[in-house]
C-alpha cells in the first residue's frame, strides 16, 4: 500500500489538479481511498458507503490515466448520459458488452448496466462500461459522474 501522496506523484502533471480535486471531492463525501502499485500500474479504489462498495478505480496505464466509475445508480441521473462528449460514448460502445444479460453466462450475483444513450441500447459488464480516459474533454464529465453517484448512492 502506498499514500495518496505518493500516488499522486506519479501522475502526468497536467492530471494531477483534476486528480487531487476528485480526491477531495470524495473525501468530502465520506468515501475510502486506497492506493497500490500493481504490475499493470497504479491504481486507487475508491468506496462508498456502508457496507462500503466501490464507487470508482484511478488506473495509471501505458495508453494514460483511466478513472473506472461504478455507476450502479444511473438510472437517478441518465438524462446526464445523453450529455456525454462523443468520445466518451466511444468509449462505452468499445466496453465489452454483459454476458449476464446476453447470455445468461456469468455469475447469477453479476448485474451488468442496460440504458440507453440517445438513440443507442447498451448491455455493458459494469468492470469496463463507464471506464474513462482522463482527457481535457473528458475531466468536467467524470467529475459530474463521480458526483451524481455519489449523491445518488447517498438518497438510497
């Protein structure tokens, strides 16, 4: 294990403002952080509630800076899904699609994401649905997600 400190220092430094003011913003919001180094890079785990579930992952990797967002309460806020930039939406239609709901493969306790983004239908396994590449574009949206959540996760 390592300190949020030390995480962040390994972070691009155009990354590292937007990373410590999700930090805080989760902080603020009564979330758990921790952070690791894994053979595949950094990564921080971020969790909410009680019993604390994960909320969203920090993933440091070769292609860049990826933040995971584990949206299990879309459905309160999915208007804010229809105001995804495009690349964003690429990024949901490249996610692998839920063999729980396509196929009925995977395990009975897996309970992937089905919705709708404008016109588009999407199935997605909720590890890779709303998994984000940290961008100029891309940074104001994660930062609603994240919020929208979590205030959605705290109503519930």
């Amino acid at each position: 294990m390592i300190n949020f400190e030390q995480f962040l220092s390994t972070m691009p430094a155009d990354h590292q403002p937007f990373v410590h003011e999700l930090h805080d913003i989760m902080l603020d919001n009564a979330c758990k952080a921790t952070f690791e180094e894994m053979k595949s890079g950094m990564t921080a785990s971020i969790k909410f509630g009680k019993p604390p579930r994960a909320l969203a992952n920090f993933l440091l990797r070769k292609k860049g800076l990826l933040v995971r967002i584990y949206g299990e309460n879309f459905g309160g806020y999915s208007d804010f899904l229809d105001t995804l930039p495009p690349e964003m939406v690429q990024s949901i239609q490249d996610a692998g699609d839920c063999k729980r709901i396509t196929q009925n493969k995977c395990s009975p306790k897996c309970k992937g994401y089905d919705f709708t983004i404008a016109a588009d239908h999407f199935q997605k396994c909720r590890y890779g649905c709303f998994e984000f590449l940290v961008t100029d574009e891309s940074k104001p949206f994660i930062k609603a997600f994240v919020k929208h959540e979590i205030n959605e996760r705290a109503a519930n």
